[in-house]
C-alpha cells in the first residue's frame, strides 16, 4: 500500500514536499482572507485556491495515478483529491483547499518525523572514517583512503582516531570506545591480537592494528545490511496494515459513490449529496490505520540499532516480544569467552604437546581454541604445522602432521577414535569442574589440558530481568561436562532442571522443539555449533560484534554488545512496541468510525472530517516516535 504518509511516498524528497506545502497554505491563506474576511482585487482569492488545488493536489494526483497504473494499486491520495475536487464543483473550493493544505501538511510533518527513525544508515556510514594511515613495508606511512585498505595491511591509530576496518591489534596496549557499536561507554582495554571493531574510538595511545576483512566485510558493513534488510523486512502487522488499507480504501470510494447515488433518490440536490460524498469519502479513509503499524515499526527499529540491538526486520520484533522461554548457549554466551588453561597433563614433553595441541587449534575460532593459543604465546612456544584441518562441532578438530592424523577434541571425539580416557594419569582433570581437550593420534591419548571460563557479570542480572520481564524459563544449553554445566549453571541461579549438558548440535534442536510446543522460544548463541539451533527457534539471537559469521548469518537479532541485560531490554523494547500498535490501531479505528457516523448522520461538516482525519494520522505517528526516546541502553 503506497501512500503519502507512507516512508517511500513519491514527493521528491523533504525539500520538495517542504515547499508544496508552504505553496498550498498561501493558497489557502489568500483564498480564507478573500471569502472569509474581505474581498481582494484581481482575483486574488481564486488565483489563491488555484495554487492550493495545483501545489496541494497535483503531487497528489501524478503519485496516485502512477501507483494506480504501474501497480494497480489504488492510493490514498486519489480519496484526498478526488474530494478536494467534489468540493470545488459543488462550490465549496475554500473547503477542499482546506482539505489539502491540511493533508499536504499532515504528510510532510509525518515524513519530517517519520525521517528520524529511518536515519539509522545514515548514521552508521557516518561511523566510517575517509582516510587513515597506512604503514608500507619499508616503514613509511601514508594516508590512504579507507576503501583501499586489504587484510593484512598495517594501520597506524593515533589517539582519537577511529578503527578504519575490522582488525585486530598488532602493536601497543590502549583502551578502545566501543559505544559507537556494541552501546557500552566503559572503554575497552586492547593487548595485542584481541580484535579490534570498525568504527571503535582509540583513546588514548598510539597503536598498531593488521587489518582483518575488507570494507565490505567489516562491522558497519554488516550493521548497514541488517538495518536496510530490518527496513525492508515487513511484520505480519504491517502487512496486515497494507492488505486492510488497499481493500479498504476501494470499498471507501465505492461506497461514497453508492452513498453519493442513494441519497439522489432520496431527494437530495446534487450539490448537497456530493458534499456529503465527499465528507464521507475524507472521514473513511483508512490513512491512520495504514501508518499506525509502520510508525511504530521503524522507530523501534532505530532505538534498537541506537542500543546496539539490531533486529532483521519488524518480524522478528513481534516475535521477541512473545517470547516466553529463553534458551542460552553457555560458551562465550553466558560466560565471557576469555578461558584460561588450567592444568596439562601428558605422558610425554609439555613443550612439544603444546605445540601439536596449539598448530590444531590455531584453525578454530571457538574461545578454547583462543585460550590455548594465549597459553603458547605465554610460554613462548610456537605452533606446529597442522594441515587438512577439519572441525566437528561440539567434537573437536581434526587434521594432519608429518606423522600422521592427529586430532582434539572433548570425550565425544575421543569416543569416536576409539580412545581410552581411564588412564589414571588423568583422573585428576576428569574429576574438577573444569572443560578438558583432549589430543590423540588414533586411540592412542597424547594428552590433555583443563580450561576454565567464567560467567559474564552481566549474565545474572540479564536472566533475572528477563525473569521479572515475565520469561516463564530460561535454559542453558551446553556441549561440555555435566560438572562444568553445574558449575556455571549454579552461579547464575538456573534451575538444575534446566541445565543441559554434554549436547551435540541436533540435541540442542530436538530440545528447541519439545520446548517450542510449549511457548515461543529464543535461542542465544555465538559459534558455528550454535547455527542450527539459531535457525530452529522462533527467535534467533546472535551475540557479540565479534560473534561468527555463520552465527549472525542464521540468527533474526544480533546483539552487539556483549552485556546481555541488553537482551531483556530489548524485549522490554518489542513488547512495548506491540502495545503501542495495538493502541495505534484501537484509536485509529475508533477515530474513523465516528468520522463516518457523523458525516452519514449528523452532518459533519467537510473541514471537521479534514481536520479528525488528518490530527487522528499525526496523532498516530507521534505515539509510534516515543519508541525513539525509549533506547535500549537506557536502563529500566
């Protein structure tokens, strides 16, 4: 349904529709002076009205009628005009010029106000710098432009200065301003080889970072294509909204024809029936119904993506505000993803296990992985060369060296190669609560190492205000141990009934069914083992800028912020999203009903229809815009 209230209404852009309604209301203005207060020379009062009816109609008119004819969609415009010119030829013209320069009006504060929720892109390309500095290879430095830059190049960060492209530090400690992303103010302390986000703000010292992904492939890249996709993406209301208006607005033209017909052989003289038509035809037109869902929409999408929230569409919006249970992965979800090994234990070298361990590992992205590489750097051990790698989600890894296949992995994988795993040497590791890889050759166990990982301090709190937001259950999901699960289970205060552990990815979607017959269901997750359970639930949420591709790619809602009371604020957001547009549509509805009661029965005159109609459709849009003063980092 394409309208003039609509956000891809054709008026030429702000300036435009800014002047045609400056152009109409002097109409009018020279038109009410001319018949209302005194009589002005030259024809002023009809040259007054004619501009109107041309500023104010015309623009209508073409949109409708290149609507009618490309789409075969009838526009609510064609009511406004068609009974601004009813009024004209039954010689009430000052009331159908009144008729539009209050729906010229209407419309343009409507775009003007509607244009701050649909200004997300712009502000993330805004993020982007032009230039930055680049350092060559024989040490110099340039000033090239940001689009040149490739992965692998190095880039100079002076104070002040923001990320070019996704990166990750190569040289120096400093702290980050990562507000501009994830929404969080508390700089971010950076040592070398943690990642570094396009956009993100250098604070304070000089600083080295290798370039990771190409412009295109960054952050800001990714949060534009998942706010255009949100804007494009319609709710189920939305559509709805469409679907009613259309049908709605030729059933309204039909019947204030039939009305128009009926009440001529009821006696009434032509002009008085069509005036009355007319009447109808403004009081009946479903303008406010059409753009009370779309108000709400696109404001709540911008307070989102302000709040490092970003939804793929208002569908996935009204869907979270449903939600009734909560499912969470545990790994780099509920905990903070920065483990630490613990313990090793092998029959062999420590040095040389290590290295096999970490040439393995170096070709993963899981947060283990990430640990046991910062344990080799820590001992200043280097990786051996690992080829043929391939990774077995919630298993492990698996490759070759120059002596043969070799692999890692939990109990699972070592099950699978036929590993015995009750030697005593490592009874110790078995019985902690802590997560324990394993590496072998064959059946043949080389060793193992425990890591550790702690809950997020945000994660209590975002499970207990997701509680008291009404979530009926929260659930953690998890490949690791039954000790482990207890461990971190426990000191986020889950029930012991809803801690899983030791599941494969299938497991975690099998349970994701039994619980979706029960409610509608979200799952949190940010690995490539969480892909399958993202795309299974009614929600999917990805967390973490930095979560994987795979993960954001199969998820409706990435949180880009790592503090996961962002989460329960952003249901708090649908919900009262949902309640607004209930309220839109309630008031919408009943407004029009009782301008189509008095124009059929108590003679309402035509400006009092302009004037409910059009203050009923602003009147809207502005209770669909508090949702931009509701952003999500805005505590409760």
């Amino acid at each position: 349904m394409s309208h003039s209230h609509s956000p891809t209404a054709p008026q030429g852009g702000p300036d435009v529709s800014l002047w045609l309604t400056a152009l109409t209301l002097v109409g009018l203005a020279v038109g009410a002076v001319d018949h209302l207060l005194m009589p002005l020379p030259y024809q002023l009062g009809t040259a007054g009205l004619l501009l109107a009816f041309i500023a104010g109609g015309v623009p209508c008119a073409i949109s409708a009628l290149r609507e009618l004819w490309r789409d075969h969609v009838l526009d609510i415009d064609l009511l406004m005009v068609v009974a601004a010119l009813a009024a004209a030829w039954v010689g009430a013209a000052l009331e159908g010029a009144v008729l539009l320069g209050l729906f010229s009006l209407s419309s343009t504060l409507e775009e003007r106000a509607l244009g701050r929720a649909r200004r997300a892109v712009e502000a993330l390309m805004a993020l982007r710098p032009d230039s930055t500095l680049r350092r060559n290879g024989d040490g110099t430095v340039t000033e090239v432009p940001v689009d040149s830059l490739l992965p692998g190049d190095m880039v100079i960060l002076r104070p002040g200065a923001r990320v070019p492209v996704d990166g990750k530090l190569a040289e120096g400690v400093g702290s980050l301003d990562e507000s501009t992303i994830t929404g969080e103010s508390v700089p971010v302390r950076k040592t070398p080889g943690t990642p570094l986000h396009e956009a993100t703000v250098n604070l304070h010292a000089v600083l080295v970072m290798q370039v990771t992904k190409s412009v295109g492939e960054s952050t800001v890249a990714r949060m534009i294509a998942l706010v255009t996709e949100a804007q494009a993406m319609k709710a189920p209301s939305e559509r709805f909204s469409d679907w009613f208006g259309q049908r709605y607005t030729v059933a309204v033209l039909l019947g204030s024809i039939f009305a128009f017909v009926v009440m001529l052989q009821l006696g009434w003289s032509q002009d008085d029936a069509m005036y009355r038509a007319a009447t109808l035809l403004v009081a009946a037109s479903p303008c406010a119904v059409v753009i009370s869902v779309p108000a709400a929409i696109l404001s709540a999408l911008s307070a989102a993506a302000r709040g490092g929230v970003l939804f793929k569409g208002g569908a996935a919006l009204e869907r979270l505000a449903a939600v009734r249970i909560f499912a969470f992965d545990k790994t780099g979800t509920l905990t903070n993803g920065r483990a630490e090994v613990t313990g090793v234990v092998t029959a062999g070298d420590e040095g040389a296990f290590l290295s096999l361990l970490g040439g393995l590992e170096a070709h993963s992205e899981h947060h283990i992985a990430t640990a046991i590489t910062a344990e080799l750097a820590k001992r200043g051990l280097t990786a051996l060369p690992v080829t043929d790698v391939a990774t077995s989600p919630s298993e492990g890894i698996t490759g070759q060296d120059t002596q043969g296949p070799v692999w890692a992995g939990n109990p699972r994988m070592a099950a699978r190669m036929g590993a015995d795993l009750s030697d005593p040497l490592y009874a110790g590791l078995q019985d902690g609560a802590e997560t324990v890889i394993w590496l072998g050759r064959g059946a043949q166990v080389q060793g193992a190492v425990s890591v550790a990982d702690q809950p997020r301090e945000t994660s209590r709190e975002g499970i207990i205000a997701l509680r008291q937001g009404g979530v009926a259950q929260v659930v953690m999901m998890t490949g690791d141990r039954r000790p482990v699960a207890d461990r971190i289970g426990a000191a986020l205060g889950l029930n012991p009934q809803d801690i899983h552990a030791d599941m494969l990815p299938e497991d975690k979607v099998r349970l994701l069914d039994k619980l979706a017959g029960q409610a509608p269901v979200a799952y949190v997750g940010d690995g490539v083992n969480d892909a399958a359970a993202l795309a299974r639930a009614d929600v999917g949420i990805a967390m973490g800028a930095a979560g994987s591709e795979v993960a954001l790619q199969a998820a409706e809602v990435a949180l880009l912020s790592d503090n996961m009371s962002r989460l329960a604020a952003a249901q708090r957001l649908s919900r009262r999203t949902a309640m607004i547009i209930r309220q839109n549509l309630i008031f919408a509805l009943g407004a029009m009903v009782v301008l189509v009661i008095g124009g059929l029965f108590f003679e309402l005159p035509l400006p009092l229809a302009v004037l409910g109609h059009e203050g009923g459709t602003v009147l809207v849009v502005l209770n669909g815009l508090r949702l931009l003063a509701d952003p999500i980092r805005k505590p409760a």
